[in-house]
C-alpha cells in the first residue's frame, strides 16, 4: 500500500515538474520588476530600496534555478 502511495506521488509530480519550473522562472521574473520598482521609486526610507534588492536578488536566484532544472 505505501509503495502505491509514492508511486502515485511521484507519478503526479513528474507530470507537474514542467509547469514548477515555468512558474519559478515567472515568478522571478515578477519579483525583479517588482523589485526594480521599489528601488526607483522615491522614498525617504532605505528600508524600501532595501527589500527591492532582495527581490530583485531571489528574483534572479528563481530565474537561474528554474532554467537550470529545465
């Protein structure tokens, strides 16, 4: 019974592993804009500018990861 169980699982993911891995490169690219945004925009406070270099950085980590697991 467990053997089926992973068996189903595994059978499931492989089937989904292509759409993962566009929806990673996509959501990177989303979070560099969005990170882009937040570096341009005008703000009196480093926090702002802050955040957008992380996004922009696991943005970029995301998009890398995602084309290498294709």
């Amino acid at each position: 019974m467990e053997q089926k169980i992973e068996r189903y699982i595994d059978n499931t993911l492989d089937n989904i592993a292509p759409q993962i891995y566009l929806f990673n490169t996509i959501l990177g690219i989303v979070l560099i804009l969005l990170g882009i945004t937040f570096i341009i925009k005008r703000s009196s406070t480093k926090n702002l500018k802050t955040i957008g270099l992380v996004c922009v950085g696991v943005g970029a980590v995301a998009i890398v990861s995602g084309l290498v697991q294709m």
